[in-house]
DNA sequence: TGTGAAAGTCCGCAGTA
DNA sequence: TACTGCGGACTTTCACA
C-alpha cells in the first residue's frame, strides 16, 4: 500500500468506471501498471468491490430507518443469515452496549416497513429511529495521515 | 424506470465497472441503447455515483463506531456543513427522537477516535457505540415488488 | 427510444528492461 | 514491478427508422 495504490484508491472510490486509461493518465503510470495494481488491491481484500449508489427516495424506498435490536439470546439476528437476504435490510451492525445489533432499512411504504418490523420482532426487541434526511450519506476512505489534526477546541469532558 | 432500467441497475448495483458491451449482453439491448438509458438514469439522479468499496480495517481504519448527537440548539451538527469534509465521518443521517443525529466515524486508532469525539463535543453531546463487526455492509436495492413479502409470524406488539 | 456502421480508443497479452 | 507493441474488443458518435 503505497503512495500509488492510494492515489488509485482516491480515484476508483470517486468514480469506480474509469477505465485503465483514464486511470493510468491521472496517477502517470502505465495502463498494464495500473490494471496489475488494481487487480492486487482487489485480490487483497483492499477493495470489496465496485457499486452504483442509487437514490433510495428515487428507486422508491422512501420510509428509511434505524433500528436498534436487542435480541433474545440466542435467537439473535447476528445468529439467522436469512435475515441478511431479506431485501428491506440494507446494513447490519453488531454493536457494543445494551442492544446487539443496528440496521438500516429501507422501505416503499410505512405499511411495507411496519410489516418489516413485524417480521423482526421474533428475534428481538426493535427499536426504530426514523432518517429524516442523510447529509452525507457516502465518503471516501483517503489514506491515513490526511487525517483531521487540527486541534481539539477543549477537549471538554462530561 | 421500466423493466430494463431496473435490470441495468441491478447490474450495475453488483458490478460498477460492467461495460455497455456487457451490460447489453445481460439486458438483451444494443450497447448505444444501454449506455442512453444508463446516461439518464444517472441524470435524473437515480444514480448518485460509482464507488469502489473499501475494506476501512484493510486501510487502516480499525476503530469504527455509530455516533448520536445531542445538539446544543441552533449550534447543530447538522447547522454545521465543515464536519462533513471531516475525513472521519462517514456517514450523517438526521434523525427522529431524543438526539438529532446519528453519525458512522471510522478512526485509525482509539486515540485518533478519542480526538474525534473532542471535536464532535463543541456541538453537542455525542454518545459512542461501537462497531464490532459488519455482517451485512451493503445491499443492492432491488426493483419493487420484489419485497419479502412472506407473512410476519405473528405480528405480535408490545 | 432504438438500431447499425465507422472512427478512435481501450484492453489484455505477450516479451523485455 | 514497470514499460512497449500489437490484435481484438470496446466506446462513442452519427444517420436513420
């Protein structure tokens, strides 16, 4: 992982269909070079793969939400891979503290997603937070050092 | 949003880097027609982007943990566009319920959160939970329809 | 909206420094 | 590990239905 590969990194989270080409022009590096490097970042588990982000609102999944589970033992959701294929279910967390894991959900409809929580509630306790809006919703990984330094105002404790 | 515009952004969802070629092989279109329709998908903002996904601990980021924030009134994060160029944040949702946002940081190191959570306080009360795995980090979202429709168990309620 | 053809570009595989 | 060169595939643009 050096300076190259990050700067491959940079490019391929901005916008993961440039070609090698392209590629090979911004980082000055040769295409063969470049397709090599790539391959080995993918190869090495660096890069998980490569995704269209679409607009939930606009692909009609307009209800989206936090949930909180805290499950019944064992019956836990971390335990039941079916539930990871169910489609509503975009992310799973398994979490410190008092609940054992969080989710994001997405759903067409309050109806679709009340029926959604209902579908969970045999593993555990749901607890919902409704997204009112995401900010920011994506951010690229840039490479370590490039780090937020500046000071702290305080350091304020509580 | 037809038929085929769901198929290329099924596609196009699981492999970014698909070419038109490919993608009017698998959708049974004319490369020109596919890269028309994938042009407009991506104006008229049902897709937001092309990522490459990167594994944070594979790059360096260990410490990843899911932050409510409590604002202190007008002073919101939310108010506050400079925390999302904060290398650190990955993601923002605004949310329903007693805190006003929930944030993914991902840090190099407990210290490196440790000064995150310093530069989060000046706006509100942040609580920390963190993130001890991630068995499902993303999902594709699939054309309507195609919800789990199954019966909830029993619907029971609380 | 969709197809088909042409020009320019890009990709992958060699061989080599 | 990176560069050069070549054959084949691809992207893009245009005219046209």
């Amino acid at each position: 992982m050096d300076e190259m590969d990050w700067a491959l990194l940079r490019e391929l989270q901005a916008d993961a269909r440039l070609s090698y080409s392209e590629l090979s022009r911004r980082v000055h590096l040769s295409p063969p070079a470049v397709a090599e490097r790539v391959r080995r970042l993918e190869e090495t588990g660096v890069i998980t793969g490569y995704h269209a982000h679409v607009d939930p609102a606009r692909a009609g999944r307009t209800v989206i939400a936090l949930i909180r589970m805290s499950c019944y033992g064992a019956r836990c959701i971390l335990n039941s891979p079916e539930t990871t294929a169910w489609p509503e279910i975009m992310q799973i967390h398994r979490i410190t503290g008092d609940a054992c894991s969080m989710l994001t959900v997405t759903a067409g409809s309050i109806e679709e997603f009340e029926a959604v929580i209902d579908r969970l509630a045999p593993y555990g306790q749901p607890s919902s937070t409704m997204v009112l809006s995401t900010p920011l919703g994506w951010r690229p990984i840039p490479p370590p050092g490039s780090g937020n330094s500046e000071p702290a105002p305080s350091r304020r404790r509580r």
